[in-house]
C-alpha cells in the first residue's frame, strides 16, 4: 500500500509505492479499460493488477525483453486521458504511448489497417487548458519512427501522417445519418472532406491532448490506432474488422515499446 509521501494518485487508483523497486517508465494507454486487461492478459507476461478504479482500470507485466511496462486506460476523450496521463507521470512514467481505435478518412485507409500518428490536428477543449491555440501536437519523433519501423516489419498494413484529434464521436466527426442528433453545425459540415483535402489520415479523440501534453509536461508521446471505420462514404464502425485492426496496434505498439521502455 502506499504511503503519503507516496500517494495512491486519486484517478488512476494506485502509486509509486506500488511498482516495486524498478517502477516501470513506459505505459500503453487504451480508451477501453476491456482493452488495457486485454493487453496485460493477452501480450504481457505475468500480468498483475494494479487497480480497477473507476474503470481506469491498470496492469503491469512485461514485455517478451524481459523490459515492465504499464498497460493503464485512459477512458474515452480528451479531458479523462488528460487526467489520466498527469497522474502516470507523477507516478514516473517517462514514455506514453496510445492504443486506440480510429476512423480513416483517405482512400487507403483500410479497415483492418493501422495509423501511427506523427501529429495531430487537435481540435479539443482539454488540450486548451494545457497550452494555447496554436501551440504544436505533435508525437515524439523516434518514437514514432519505431512504431513505423514496427508496423513494417512485423508485415501489418499501417500508414505514418496527421490525425485529426475531436471531442465528439457524433458531431466532430461529422456523423449525422447514426446520430441522434441530425443538425450538425455549420463549421461541421463539409469538415470531412475539407480534412481530407488538407492530407489528414483519420478521426479519433485523443492525440492531440496526449502529445500537447508530452510536449509540455516533457514525456515522450506515441499513437497508434486500429482502423475500425473507413468515413470516405457512410459512418460505419466495422465490428467484423476490429480484432485484426486492434490486435495490429497492440503488436505495433509492444513491438516498439521494446526501444523505450
Ligand atoms: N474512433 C473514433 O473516434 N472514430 C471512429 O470512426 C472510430 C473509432
């Protein structure tokens, strides 16, 4: 159990006292807590649970180097994984590196395929309580090459570019026909193709407050998602693909995790 000079941090529901003498220094975040079990369970070796808090549920176990690393969830948006993200670092983490899911908006963009984000086009109200306007999200370079250097050559179809960063699943990514809101705002409609146009890979709702985040807070930030929609012509989420969409990012991301952790 923790003590006061080691806090169980409020959210994330444990501390530094918690990891043991060599606390890990690298966290995979998920959105879905089922996701962050999954990982520990499924791709890490001797899986334990460090707590089930507000389903911001966490797990340590290692990677196949022998290397341990925190599988946490983030929760779904911007302003939990902000949250989330603040209390891993004061926890020690050094390297953060999201596995998500995400709706392509290229030709090319398959289903089934993964994005590795190298910025983020953040339009998220979380990400303005940390820096201004303006300010660059973008992910730590090397490891963003390695995640690429992973997907390729564990042979997983994969893309390297920008990702717009939303906090609406319905509205921000212009979804109107599955919504139960019909009326999208102005500065909504057309969004999609004028994305498209300006080379965007896809839509999902957390990078760009992760990177904001590793660039101010000074951690090294990373993204790769699994394609589970594909926006070009409907507003479908692809439950067939996702396995293989989701099983691609978590090999990516534990195979590059291996550089860092
Ligand atoms: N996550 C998103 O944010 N959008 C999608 O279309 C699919 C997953």
């Amino acid at each position: 159990m923790s003590s006061n000079s080691d806090p169980t941090y409020y959210h994330i529901g444990f501390g530094r006292a918690d990891l043991g003498e060599r606390p890990p220094t690298l966290a995979v975040i998920s959105g879905d807590p089922g996701r962050a079990r999954k990982i520990a369970r499924d791709y890490l070796d001797g899986a334990e649970t460090l707590s089930e808090n507000r389903g911001l549920n966490s797990y340590v176990g290692r990677l196949p180097t022998g290397q341990r690393i925190l599988s946490t969830t983030s929760g779904m948006g911007a302003p939990s994984l902000s949250i989330v993200v603040n209390e891993l670092v004061q926890v020690g983490v050094t390297t953060i590196l999201r596995i998500g899911t995400t709706g392509g908006i290229q030709d090319g963009v398959d289903v089934g395929s993964v994005v590795v984000s190298s910025a983020a086009h953040t339009r998220q109200g979380a990400a303005r309580d940390i820096a201004p306007e303006g300010f660059p999200a973008s992910a730590d370079p090397f490891l963003t090459v390695e995640l690429a250097k992973a997907a390729e050559g564990l042979g997983i179809d994969h893309r390297v570019g920008v990702t717009a960063s939303v906090d609406t699943f319905y509205e921000g990514q212009e979804r109107s026909a599955s919504s139960a809101n019909p009326h999208l705002l102005r500065r909504h409609l057309g969004l999609t193709e004028e994305l498209r146009h300006l080379g965007v890979l896809n839509f999902e709702m957390e990078a760009g407050t992760l990177f904001t985040m590793g660039l101010v807070y000074g951690f090294r930030a990373g993204c790769v998602c699994g394609v589970i929609a594909q926006r070009s012509d409907n507003e479908h989420v692809d439950l067939e693909a996702k396995k293989r969409a989701v099983d691609g990012a978590i090999r990516t991301a534990l195979k590059a995790a291996e550089a860092f952790a």
